[in-house]
C-alpha cells in the first residue's frame, strides 16, 4: 500500500514512523514533509494548504489511502476533496472540521447539547465586547473565532488588556478573518489535559492522556508556543475523571456531531481542564496534538494503520487500539528566542537512538546533504519507559546529545507530572 501523510511536523514524522510498522506499508509520501521526514518517507514540496497541487499529486502517484494530519487542510476541506478524488482519507470531513475551525460554533455546540464548558459570550462588534468588558470579572479569557496558529487565546488580567485584545483580534485582524467574531470567557482554573480519540462517528476510543508545556521557558514562564513537551500519561486524569469524561463529554460530543448531520470521522482531540467542578472543554482540536502525538503514539501496541482504516470504515472498536503500560516523554529542543525571533540553517547532529527512544523531526531541512534548522521547533527527544521517572530522566539523556548553535530546551518537563504522582 500507499499511503499519503500531509503535514511536516513533529507530529507527522511520528505519525509515519508508526504508520511504517504495517508490513503492508511499501511508500510513504510526505507534503511537504521535512529534512527528517525525508529519511522516513518521500517528501515533495506542496504546501498542506495547496489543496488543488494535493489532489494533482494523487493523479500522478498511486495513493491507496491518505492521512490528512494539520488543523488548516481539514478545515478547508482536504478531506473532501481527495475523497471526491477517490482516495480513502482518515481525517473529518470539512463539516466536522468546524469543531477546530470555529471556536463559536463548538461554543454553541456545547451549550445546546449541555457539554461542560466555560460560560461564555459571542461577540461579532468590537464596542459592545468592549463595552461588556468593562463589567467583566478578571482575569476574563478572549478568543479569536477562527484558527490563528495556536495564538488565538489571550487571557487578559485587566479591561486595558482585554480592551487591547480586542482592538487587535476586531479591528486590526492580526488574525485575519479569524477575528470577526470573538468569544469572551470565564477563566477556569485546574489542571490540564490532552485526551486524543480516535472516532468512527459512532464509537470514541481515547487514547493514553497527555500533559503538553505550553509556556517557552523554564518554570512555565515566557510567552505561549505550539509546545515545548509532553508526558504521557497525564498522572491527574484519574480512571474515574475518564469515566466522567467518556459520559459527560466524549460520547455526547460525537452524538452531538451525529445530530447536527456533521459526524465526525478521524481524531478528535479534547483539551480539558479538571476544573474544582469537574472536568470542562477548554477547546476541541480536529486532529492530532503536537508535541501530544510524540509521545502517545510510541505507547500504542496496536496497529495504527488497521486502526485508521477502521476509523475510515465506520469499524472501530476498544480493542483494536491497545496502549503498553508505562509511559514517555517527549523534550523539544528549539530555537532560542522561538516563539519569537530566531535564527536559522545551524547544522544539527543527532545522538543514536536506543531501544523505544525516537528523534522526531519537526523544524529542519536537507542542505547540501547536512541537516540544518528551519524553525523554532526543531524536534523532540521521546523516551518511553516503564515509569515516567524513567521516561523524563532518558528523555533529556537523549535531548542532550542534540547539538546545533543556540539550542534551547526547557529544564522542567514532566516535573510538574512527576510531582502530582507523589
Ligand atoms: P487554546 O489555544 O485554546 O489551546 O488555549 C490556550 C491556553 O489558554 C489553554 O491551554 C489554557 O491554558 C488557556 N485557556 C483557554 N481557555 C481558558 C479558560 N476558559 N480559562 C483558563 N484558561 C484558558
Ligand atoms: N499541543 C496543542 C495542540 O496541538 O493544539
């Protein structure tokens, strides 16, 4: 078989190094994939976004089935085109992709079906958010409707900040057509976690939980980034939160999604907070989490091609996706000075990887037979262990044989997971 992967991320090279486990796997191709994916799989330089040169390439290449990965493809609607195409795809259609693509719409979603969220109000006129602001308690949380590169939530301390907020997202679109509408929102507190599922429509099976780091530095401070590592499983997100979980929020979701004719195939991703009155959706994503999928997928015992296929088929069950007991880590090395500005095309060399540790390449690119950096998150060191002491302790052992100029990686991940176990 051939299998097409779009993205060229971190989360896609783990996505192809557990997809090339299928004995019947014979290529991968990768748009665009990256200068580490290129080991893996064969890239070609078509942006994830260029839908028509997507479908061009499948006309060109035998491609028995495609795994559309990145938020943007989805939500413009890949999906359905490469099936129009005749490809069978694991990923949402565009009418299910909305949960992601619009923040309002999985807002209204939640309220009609009673699925616990932070309360909320639409706003679609910059003056009357403003206006409501200024009653506001604080700190009150402001989002971008639309999708904004992981950078769309501002959590505003005061009105001036929120006023600010505002007036950037509204009227000077740093977003783009993201901003047109806003949601403001009560700040919720507690710990958070990443449950990824995957879904045929009718069955949800969760996935092992994860705890992303999302602050840039040390001690979680800094600015926000897509992620700068990751522990799976998630030590808060007890049997019995699951449970609570599966009831009051996984399966009602996909009903939810069934009932307003937009049923959701693929992975659907939960962003939780264990808030002191239960668990609450901070935010669906249609697709895998990165850095999340770094280190969930190299639990996985089960054939994760068969599962997406299952996914495609409307056949999935519990027992066909099967997690090893024990637990990883995933450390990313970045840019220093990512998320903001950085330089780039150090030469970049890579320690051997042991038994179950894995080099995901998310930010790099081939120069002259040379890898060298091409982004602020250049790639992650995963360990997977019996224990999460362990998987940390060999994540960073490995993270540290990572050389390239001006390499930055925070000192805590997984601290904060390995103290709640104790
Ligand atoms: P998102 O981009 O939706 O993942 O949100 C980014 C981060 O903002 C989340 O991981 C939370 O830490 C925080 N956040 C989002 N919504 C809320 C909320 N209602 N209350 C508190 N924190 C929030
Ligand atoms: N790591 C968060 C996300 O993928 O959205």
């Amino acid at each position: 078989m051939n299998i097409l992967v779009i993205g060229g991320g971190g989360r896609e090279h783990a996505v192809i190094k557990s997809l090339k486990k299928n004995k019947s796997v014979e290529t991968i191709y990768a748009l665009p994939g990256n200068g580490g994916i290129a080991k893996d799989a064969e890239c070609y330089p078509i942006k994830a976004t260029d839908l028509e040169g997507i479908v061009a390439f499948t006309k060109t290449h035998k491609v028995d089935f495609a795994v559309v990965t990145p938020d943007d493809p989805l939500v413009l609607g890949l999906v359905d085109e490469l099936e129009a195409a005749g490809i069978p795809c694991f990923g949402p259609h565009k009418n299910a992709a909305i949960l992601e693509g619009s923040k309002v719409f999985s807002k209204q979603l939640m309220k009609k079906y009673g699925i616990p969220t932070a309360a909320s109000e639409t706003f679609t006129d910059a003056d009357k958010a403003i206006a409501y602001l200024k009653n506001s308690a604080y700190p009150a949380v402001i989002k971008a409707d639309g999708l904004a590169l992981g950078k769309g939530v501002i959590i505003a301390q005061n009105f001036s900040e929120a006023e600010q907020a505002v007036r950037d997202i509204m009227c000077d679109k740093v977003f783009g057509a993201s901003g047109n509408s806003i949601l403001v929102e009560e700040f919720l507190t507690g710990p958070e976690v990443s449950v990824l599922s995957f879904t045929d429509g009718k069955t949800v099976v969760p996935m092992i939980s994860s705890m992303d780091h999302k602050r840039a530095l040390t001690g979680d401070k800094g600015l926000n980034t897509g992620g700068m590592g990751t522990v799976a499983p998630n030590p808060y997100y007890t049997e019995e939160i699951a449970k609570e979980c599966m009831e009051r929020i996984f399966l009602p979701t996909v009903e939810a999604m069934n009932k307003e004719g937009r049923t959701f195939r693929g992975c659907l991703y939960f962003g939780l907070m264990l808030t002191p009155n239960g668990p609450k959706v901070i935010e669906y994503n249609c697709r895998f989490g990165d850095p999340e999928t770094q280190v969930v997928l190299p639990l996985l015992k089960s054939d994760l091609l068969e599962i997406m296929q299952a996914v495609h088929d409307g056949t999935l069950s519990s027992d066909k996706v099967k997690f090893k007991n024990g637990a990883a880590c995933c450390v990313v090395v970045a840019s220093g000075g990512y998320p903001q500005k950085y330089n780039s095309g150090y030469p970049i060399t890579l320690p051997q990887t042991g038994a179950d540790e894995y080099i995901y390449i998310a930010g790099a690119k081939e120069e002259n037979g040379t890898l060298v950096t091409a982004g602020g998150r250049v790639l992650g060191a995963v360990a997977a262990r019996d224990t999460l002491e362990e998987a940390v302790k060999d994540a960073y052992a490995l993270a540290a044989g990572v050389r390239f100029e001006h390499a930055y990686m925070r000192e805590d991940i997984g601290a904060k997971a390995l103290a709640a176990l104790k």
